[in-house]
C-alpha cells in the first residue's frame, strides 16, 4: 500500500487539487479507496454515543436517530466498494495502514481543523458529529463554508461521468437492506451510469443533505432529516421544523429534544487506554477490550473479503458474517462502559476500535 493513500495522509486533498482532465480511472479508484476509509471512519465515534446511552429501549427519539445514521454510514461504505469494483478496483479495508485512527483527523485531508475522537454522548461529541457531516452551506445556519465531504462525492461523481466507460459490474456485492436502513440504501449492482449516479446522490443527501433543504429525501421514518441536521437538532435540543418567517426558512424552533443520559466513558487516548499509565486496565478490562478489538479486526477482514471474491455466494456469505461480527461488537462495548477509570474522574472505559492484524 503506498504511503499516499495511508489513512493520515492528504491523499483527498491531492486528488481534488488534480484538474479535471487528469481525473480518470486511476484517480477514480484512488478517491473511491478514500471514500471507503472516510465512511468507516465515521462509524466508531458515532457507535461509542449510541452505545454509551444507558437505556435505548426508554426513550428511543436520540438512539433511534443515531442507530438509523450509524446503519446509513455502513450502507454508504458498501456502495463505495461497489463503485470501487464496478471499475476493477479492490477494497482495502483490514490494513493496518488504512484503518481509522483515534483520536485524528479524517483521513485523507478532509477537515483538517477536526480532531474525530472517541467517547460517549456529550454535547461535545454530538458538535463534533456535526462537524464531520457539516455540509458546505447549511440551511439554518450562517457559517463560512469549508471543503466538505459532499464536495468530495461531487468530485467523484464528476469523474464517473466522465469515464462512464469504465463501469463493468464485476463484484457487487447484494444485500436487501430496506428493514433496517432508509430508502435507496440497499446495496445494488452499480452496473450502470444511472446506478452509480444514484449511489453517489444517496450518499451525499442522506448526510448533507440537498442545497434547498434538510430533508432526507431516502429516508427510512416520514420526515427524517439528513444526518448533519439530525445530530443538529439533538445539540440544539429543539427539532429543526419549517417556519417561513426565518432567514432560510428552518429553524430549532420544534418540540423539545431531552438528551438521553449516557455513561460517561472518557476520550480514547491515541494507542488504546493502556498507552497511558493512569488508565492502565485491570485483567477483566483488559479481557474485554481485546475481545472487542479482535471481533472489530476480524469484521474488517470479512468485509474486505466480501469484495474480493469473484464468486457472489462466497461474497454473500462473507458479508453475512461481517453483519454478525458487527452485531457483537455491543455487548463488550457496554459491559466496558460500566468499568471505571482508574483516575477517580468518575468517567469509564470504552472501545478503543484497535486493528489486530491476523
């Protein structure tokens, strides 16, 4: 793997800085390998605010809208991989070199002024969530834009017009996804230019999204908003509702949104809780989160294998244990959540998402 697409290199920032014309399949399977980094990179800070709630089954408003941006995250990673492969790409995915780093920046370059970390549900994380879905002119709010993730899909989607040719179909992987994720979020073949534009518009609305308004058009509940305006809401502690009198006409000015309370797991330090003295785990900690680590490892490897197979039931069955992989990472996340600190702070540990090479 060269050091250019490593996770903390400015690998997005060099693709964007090319001109147009220079943008052909290379780039395109150099940007999707990026993109596939990006979407897995957002998914563990967002796990650790969901699972740091101490009672999902009581009130469901925050959980329910967290679980349903953490489940269209997993489905925005598996369409880049299908655009990654439709033009004879291979994912990489388990590679020490490529997967997430906490605490970090975004890999590639994106939002360089962002350190992603990981802890439980504050005000803090939830600000910092926004931050990474943040897109490049919000409705309801007044900011001085900056590169956005959308910015990048825009750029992908350019390339793909421009080398239509190149999209052949070979290694989709399939996956009915419509009971647990919003509409469009299926994984489908991307064997055509329509199906890859599509793909690439899902992504970009369901996080961003559209210029006019907060909705997400491929929704999974009636109303639901796109996922920089859904954690917005929760920050603001208001709904984002329509009202014609304000500036862009949305304001959080809706019913009151109560934040769920959550253990208090502490930020991750860089290299596992073991990298600092004053956290240093007892045995029954240590037990956990090396049970974590290898579940989350091996997830990764089973994805990875999904879109390197030529045979679709081998794929099939490879994706299918990455979900159950996936499932399990739950219960050792909250049973490390109910572990204190050593360091008498009252906060706790919590997944530390270390790759285990195999």
């Amino acid at each position: 793997m060269t050091q250019t697409l490593a996770y903390e290199s400015k690998a997005i920032v060099a693709l964007m800085g090319q001109p147009e014309m220079r943008r052909n399949g290379r780039w395109l399977q150099d940007a999707l390998q990026q993109a596939i980094m990006l979407e897995l990179a957002t998914l563990p800070p967002y796990l650790c605010g969901l699972w740091s709630i101490k009672d999902p089954v009581g009130d469901r408003t925050v959980h329910d809208a967290i679980l349903a941006i953490v489940m269209d995250e997993m489905s925005h990673m598996g369409l880049a991989c299908n655009m990654l492969t439709t033009i004879g790409g291979s994912p990489r995915i388990a590679h020490p070199d490529l997967v997430p780093r906490y605490p970090g920046p975004l890999p590639g370059g994106v939002r360089p002024q962002l350190r992603v970390s990981l802890s439980g549900l504050t005000p803090a994380s939830l600000d910092m969530y926004c931050q990474i879905e943040r897109p490049e002119d919000p409705v309801a709010e007044f900011e001085e834009p900056s590169t956005s993730i959308g910015a990048f899909y825009s750029a992908v989607r350019q390339a793909f017009k421009k080398n239509a040719d190149l999209i052949t179909g070979r290694r989709q992987v399939e996956k009915e996804m419509e009971n647990a994720h919003g509409l469009g979020n299926s994984l489908v073949p991307l064997s055509t230019p329509r199906a890859v534009d599509d793909a690439i518009q899902v992504i970009m609305e369901q996080g961003e999204g559209s210029h006019s308004s907060p909705r997400n058009r491929y929704f999974g509940t009636e109303g639901e908003l796109a996922h920089y305006y859904a954690f917005r809401q929760i920050l603001q502690g208001r709904k984002l509702v329509e009202v014609p009198t304000a500036p862009e006409g949305w304001a959080y000015e809706g019913d009151p949104i109560v934040m769920p309370e959550a253990h208090r797991m502490g930020t991750v330090p860089k290299g596992g809780w073991a990298q600092e003295p004053k956290y240093l785990p007892d045995a029954e900690v240590r037990a956990l989160l090396t049970k974590f680590n290898q579940r989350y490892s091996e997830l990764l490897g089973w994805l990875e294998k999904a879109w390197q197979t030529d045979d679709p039931q081998e794929a099939t069955d490879a994706f299918d244990e990455a979900e159950a992989k996936m499932r399990s990472l739950a219960s050792p996340a909250r049973a490390l959540m109910r572990h204190e600190l050593p360091d008498g702070s009252g906060q706790t540990y919590g997944p530390e998402f270390l790759y285990i090479p195999a």
